[in-house]
C-alpha cells in the first residue's frame, strides 16, 4: 500500500502533501520534528487528510496531481472528507495497528 497524505500546521494553515508507503511511521516523523522541511518550519503536523493506493506510480501521479492544485482545492477535499479538518493521527494509529 502507498499512501498520499495532506498535514495541515491548523485549520485552514499550511499545508503539505506527501507521499509515503508507510503512513504511521511517516506522521510520527513530523510529528517528533524528525522529517526536515514542513514540521521545523510549521509547527505541529496534523493529518488532515490520506488516500490509500495499491501502486507506486499511481499514487506518485495523484501526488504531483495534489501538489499542482490550487489551494482553495485542497481544502474543499479536506473539507469533504469528514471530520474535516479532524487530526486523523490517532485513528489511524489504531486503524493501522490492529
């Protein structure tokens, strides 16, 4: 599984898209301030919004897709995946644990 990701430092703040084929492991790096860029620069991270695809180039694509929007298009996909704007981290702690 590969995992395209959206962190927010707060509700309707910066944003950041990423990709990675291990979503717990990558959310605690920014959230521990491990991962250089969006976190040392932001503040906390909240996962505010993830898709899951089965192929690397695929979700690489949707990526680049993701990054080329405009802003006001990634938040209504925020906006529409709910809870919006809910910090996702702990659901998917246990989504991805178990």
């Amino acid at each position: 599984m590969v995992f395209v990701y959206i962190l927010a430092n707060k509700r309707y703040g910066t944003l950041y898209t990423g990709l990675t084929t291990n979503l717990m492991k990558r959310i605690e790096e920014h959230r521990q301030g491990l991962a250089d860029g969006f976190t040392k620069q932001h503040g906390r991270a909240q996962l505010v919004y993830y898709e899951i695809h089965e192929d690397i180039d695929q979700a690489a694509h949707r990526e680049r897709l993701l990054k080329k929007w405009k802003r006001q298009w990634k938040i209504e996909l925020i906006e529409k995946s709910p809870p919006n704007w809910y910090d996702l981290y702990e659901d998917v702690k246990r989504k991805w644990n178990n």
